[in-house]
C-alpha cells in the first residue's frame, strides 16, 4: 500500500472514530450558542468563540464573565485554570507521536486536543499519526462550531421557557462525567461535593457573593485542588504504573 493510500485510511480511521465525539459536541455546543445570545454576543461572535477555542467549560466560564463585564485579568486566569489539562494532555501526546514529527504538524494536532480527542489519540495502536488526529479534528470541530450557530439561531427564536429548559443540558454533560469515576473514587467524591459546597458558599454568603464569577472558578479551583494533594495524594506506586 502506497503512503498516500495509507495516510487517506489513517485519516478516515479518524474521522470514524470522531462521529460519536461530533454527536456530542453538537448537542453541547447547541447549549452554548444558545446561552451566548441570551447574553448580549450576537450569533457571528459566538461562533467565531467556537471556532477560536473549542473549549466546553471554558466557553461556558467565559459567558459569565462576559455578561458581568469582567477584566480581561480575570479571563485570563480563569481559561488558565480551567484550560490548563490540554498543556498537560499535550506533553502526554508528544511522547506518543513520532519524534521526527515536524513543528507545524505539532502546532496543529494542538489546536485540536479536546478531552474527548485525547481520549481517542490515548487508545491509538502504536504512534500517534498525525492524520488520525486531523481526521477527528475535521469532523468534531465543525461540529462544535455548527451546533453552536445552529443553538445561536434558535436562542433568538425560541421561546424564554424553551431556552430556559435547554440551558440545563450542559450541567447534564458534566454530572454524566464526574458521577461515574466519582461512584469509584472515594477522593474524588469528596473533591466534588467540597466543590458544591464552597460554590454554595461564594453563591449565598453576602461577601463572597461580591467576588466576580471567574474568581470564585479560581479560588475553588486553587482551595480544593491544595486540600485533596495534601489530604488525598496519589500514591507513589499508581502514578509508577501510569
């Protein structure tokens, strides 16, 4: 088999692969357009903001900062926070792919490492080819961005019960991820409802309530990421056997 016959398979393995990650970000990304112009950014912004990250909680964090005017200084350290796995996935990668893998193709994969893509690259037979990862890239991205013009659209036709009902399936997403592990994991069932409650907290204490949206994500973050290192850490041998 030629090399370009064999890059044109390696490519649609990846795209077969990336369907069932495109059914999803459709439906999420549905949400946040939705969402979007519910606060103010009109349906061009809100997928160009698609486009541009590709970040699930991320966006979503951003949405409310937006709408409460926060600083730039405060994005930042927010999408730091809530981004900063996809540094840590992309140095899990780097040992994967070829090492003779050029700087562009390396800049590329980057822009689409998602949780879900990475969970896919992870399994992949021996090396990581650049095109599996492209083909999930160009079928889940556009996804992404097409569930969010299409969600963007229908928030500006919708009735307010109807959007107000929809607007909760992104918090679905998230206890259909953190539930399952968590049922398994006495730590990390800690580390959530200590999230919950400090989130309680920040929500209905008068003076906390006053910190903006992006800091109480940091401050929680930092708080409860410190407490479960310190009182939960991994053992030595599990992180060996990783």
């Amino acid at each position: 088999m030629s090399m370009d016959k064999t890059l044109r398979k390696t490519f649609r393995n990846g795209m077969h692969d990336g369907v069932p990650i495109a059914l999803g970000y459709l439906a999420v990304s549905f949400t946040f357009g939705m969402m979007s112009v519910t606060r103010g950014i009109s349906i061009f912004q809100s997928t160009l903001i698609s486009l541009t990250n590709v970040t699930s909680a991320g966006q979503f964090a951003g949405l409310d900062i937006i709408a409460g005017g926060g600083a730039l200084t405060e994005m930042a350290l927010t999408q730091l926070i809530i981004n900063l796995r996809y540094s840590l996935m992309s140095f899990s990668l780097s040992q994967k792919i070829r090492q003779e893998t050029s700087l562009g193709h390396r800049l590329l994969m980057s822009f689409g490492i998602t949780d879900e893509i990475f969970g896919i690259d992870s399994t992949y037979p021996g090396k990581l080819e650049p095109a599996y990862h492209y083909g999930a890239m160009a079928i889940a991205i556009p996804a992404w961005v097409l569930g969010t013009a299409i969600g963007a659209v229908a928030g500006n036709l919708l009735p307010e019960m109807i959007i107000s009902a929809l607007s909760v399936a992104i918090y679905g997403m998230f206890l259909a991820i953190i539930i399952p592990p968590a049922k398994k994991n006495r730590a990390l069932m800690l580390v959530v409802l200590a999230s919950m409650g400090l989130s309680c907290l920040f929500h209905y204490v008068p003076l906390l309530s006053r910190i903006s949206s992006g800091f109480q994500v940091i401050l929680i973050t930092v708080i409860v990421s410190l407490a479960a290192a310190f009182l939960a850490p991994i053992p030595e041998e599990e992180v060996a056997n990783e």
